[in-house]
C-alpha cells in the first residue's frame, strides 16, 4: 500500500476541532455599578437617604458576587465589579448619614412649631394696681383665657410680642341713622394692642366679637363710621394702638364677654365685663 493511501481524513475539509470558548458573565458587575452610581447620587440628596440605602446595599451584594464570578474565571469586569461594590458602600455611608441629617431637622422643625404654637397663647396680666385679695400682691396666675379666672375690663393678655388690653364697657350711642334695636342697649370698649416684640405685628387680622348675659346671647357689632372698623395697619415693634368696638346687648344683660383674637394661629382670649 503506497504512502499516500496509509494518510487519515482531516475533519472538516482539513481543519482540526478547536474547544468551545467559555461565555463571560459580566452582567451582576454591571449592574453593580449602575445601581452604585445611582445609589451614591441619590445619597447626597439627604432626604434620599432611604433609596441611597437601598440601591447601596443590593450594588455591593452584586459587586460581591460579580467579582466571585471574576475569581471563578466566569466573568471579565473585574474593575466593573469592584467599582460597582465600593460606590454601593459609599451610598450606604451617605445613606446614614442623610438620615442623621434628615431626623435632625425635622426634630428642630418640630421644636419650633411647638414655640410658634406656645407663643400663641396668652397669659393673664392683671390691670394696672390689681392686686390679689388673699396675698395683697399683684395676681399674676399665668393662665390663659380658657383658665378658672376671666380676664376684667383693663387685664391684658400677653401673647409671644404682643399683648392685648380691653377696657371696662361703657354705655354708647351711635351715630346718626344708626339704631339700637329696641329692648337692647349699646356699649363701647377700647381694645389696646402693644407691640412688645421686635417685628411688626398684622393687627389688621385681629377679629372681635362678644356674648352678652348668661345665656351668651350673641352680642351684635355696631358699625357707624365711629365705631367697629377694627384696625387698619401693622404696629410696629415697640407700638401701641387702639380701636373702639360697640355691642347692642339685652337691656337687663349684666355682662358682656368680649373674644379677641389676635389673628390666624393664635388662641382667642376672652374678658368678661361687669354691665
């Protein structure tokens, strides 16, 4: 048999079989990374501190696991991977650290609408030589207006920068072409508004209104250019100013309970007037 006879068949019109190249697995390196950029962005937002956690900790568990796959020889983004896990540590890092900062302001928004709220309310400052009858000394109980002793003609409730006096009542007559409806008679107070604080404050928003009797019959305002108007403009820090307000009351009433509220967010406070 000649030589040429004894040579084998090539496979594959000569060429020889190569082994199969084994397929890399980037994709949890990849994905670390992207959720890690994410993540570590969403992190210096401080009020994203609960997406920077989350996106953090699933980047350094796939950057973990894609550089085990690294180790393996089954994937090929070794940096990708190790990338992907630092920048899910870092928005852990700002994620804690956003979430400080972000409880920390609330709690001092919280602490400042408890002064607003407790500047809002008034405290009893007894007239001028008002003193109490069981110590001699002038009363001053701190209460507000909704406490066990009603304010009097010339208290003064004293709110955070302002404090506010309403005189005794006094018999009035309105003007005329104004009438008091019959059976009713009419009386004038003077509100006072002193500014004690150091901005202005809006007395335009300040309301009035009263009750007259035990009953709490309402107490109807009178408006006759001279009295009712209510004020017009802001007092300024260190001020006073005043305005007259009429109620027709029932003839046989013997008192008149007059409510001011200073304005929006302020507790009203209430005198009670001997008629």
């Amino acid at each position: 048999m000649s030589q040429h006879s004894m040579q084998q068949p090539q496979a594959h019109g000569g060429r020889s079989a190569a082994p199969t190249p084994r397929q890399t697995r980037n994709g949890l390196g990849t994905a670390a990374l992207i959720l890690g950029i994410i993540g570590t962005l969403s992190g210096l937002i401080p009020l994203f501190f609960w997406l920077a956690g989350i996106l953090g900790l699933i980047a350094l568990i796939l950057g973990l696991a894609g550089h085990g796959r690294v180790k393996r020889g089954e994937a090929s983004n070794k940096g990708v991977t190790v990338t992907g896990a630092i920048l899910g540590l870092a928005a852990l890092i700002l994620s804690v650290v956003g979430a400080v900062i972000t409880f920390k302001a609330v709690d001092e928004a919280v602490n400042e609408i408890d002064k607003a709220v407790s500047g809002n309310t008034a405290t009893k400052e007894p007239a001028a030589g008002e003193n109490d009858a069981s110590t001699g000394e002038k009363s001053s109980d701190g209460k507000g207006s909704s406490g066990s002793t009603a304010l009097k003609g010339g208290d003064a409730a004293a709110y955070d920068g302002v404090r506010i006096t309403v005189s005794a009542p006094k018999p009035y007559t309105p003007a005329e072409f104004t009438e008091v409806a019959e059976g009713k008679k009419a009386y004038e107070v003077t509100v006072a508004v002193e500014n004690t604080g150091t901005k202005e404050f809006e007395a335009v928003l300040l309301t009035a209104s009263a009750v007259a009797g035990e009953d709490g019959v309402a107490a109807e305002k009178i408006f006759d250019g001279e009295v009712g108007s209510g004020f017009t403009s802001a007092v300024l820090p260190g001020k006073k100013a005043t305005v007259r307000h009429a109620f027709e009351a029932p003839a046989d009433a013997k008192t008149l309970t007059v409510q001011i509220r200073p304005g929006f967010g302020f507790k009203a406070s209430q005198w009670e007037l001997s008629l």
